[in-house]
C-alpha cells in the first residue's frame, strides 16, 4: 500500500510539473493529472511492484543464482523493456487515458488502440532511450535495497518526460480534429 501510494503522489507531482514548468501551462490540466495519478496508483505502485519483486524473481532466479544479478541482468532488462512495457504497460496508460477521456478503448480515430498504434514508436524510443540503461544499470549493479529508491527516481524523470510527450499528443491530436471539422464545414 505505501509504495502505491508513493507511486500515486509521485506521478501526480510529475504531472503537475511538466503541466506547470516544462510546458509552462497558466493551469493544471486536471483530467490529464487524474490519468497519471491513477497510473501511478494503481499500476505502477500496484501491479509492476508484483511483476518486479514476484515475477521477475521466478523467472529470472534460476539465472540469477548460476550467472549473479550482473548476469541476469540483460535478461530482466530485456523482458522489461521489450515484452513487459509494449504489450502491458503503454497499452494499460492508454486504456486509462481512453476511459478517463470518455473516447472508445478499440474502435475509430480517437480510440485508445488507434492512438497507441499511430503513438508507440515514439513512446517506446523515449521509454527505451531512458530506461533501458536504468533498468540495465538497476538489475546489475544497484543492491537490491537501494532498487525501489532509484527506480524511483528514475521513474519522476520518465514521468515528466511522459507527460509531456503525451501533452504534444493531446495538442497535435486536437489540432488535427479540429482542422478536420474546418476542412468539413467548408465543404
């Protein structure tokens, strides 16, 4: 409960900070600082907990106890980086971002699969460009106590960055329904 929320409190100050400083935004986007406060909260504090400190002990033991952490280390990164945030992680952030937003999870335009589909390569160059030489750094060479406090604070850097990709996103997306709808009018 307390490393949920932690991770709740924590990808909500990112949010707010990118809103605030990075962008420079007049105000809080408070519907966009619920999808990261929800992220935070429930997935990240709640199910990568369980995928870390659980599933990758069981799959990745038998490697760590013959090879040592350094060793396993491009294993777990690899699962991490490469099957675990493609296939579980964006497509959960952007189920979220759907549902909060009101817009369709699979179907049209603005669906939650269209949009990560038209998002992911961008998504998975930031993702990979910060953390897969943290997670690498992490796995090999951080002692097992100190991993949560950097995953941490790696984690507020990759949230900030995240957030505001995903403002860019929002503001690109908007701009083009909104070209849309004027190139109809004049039709």
């Amino acid at each position: 409960a307390t490393g949920a929320v932690t991770a709740g409190v924590q990808t909500t100050c990112a949010d707010a900070f990118a809103q605030l400083v990075v962008e420079k935004r007049e105000k809080i986007d408070w519907r966009r600082n619920a999808i990261f406060t929800g992220f935070g909260l429930f997935y990240v504090g709640g199910f990568q907990y369980y995928l870390y400190s659980v599933k990758f002990k069981q799959w990745c033991g038998s490697i760590t106890q013959s090879f040592g952490h350094r060793g396993a280390a491009p294993v777990k990164t690899f699962i991490d980086q490469f099957l675990h945030v493609p296939t579980i992680y964006f497509p959960t952030f952007y189920t979220l971002k759907a549902v909060v937003e009101g817009r369709p999870l699979v179907t049209g335009d603005t669906s939650a699969m269209s949009r990560y589909r038209n998002e992911c390569f961008d998504c998975w160059k930031a993702a990979w460009s910060i953390w897969v030489p943290a997670q690498a750094f992490n796995f090999a060479l951080v002692p097992s106590h100190l991993r949560i406090p950097f995953v941490s604070s790696v984690s507020l850097i990759w949230t900030i960055a995240l957030s505001v990709m995903q403002g860019a996103f929002d503001d690109a997306a908007l701009a083009s329904v909104s070209e849309e709808q004027s190139s109809n009018v004049k039709k």
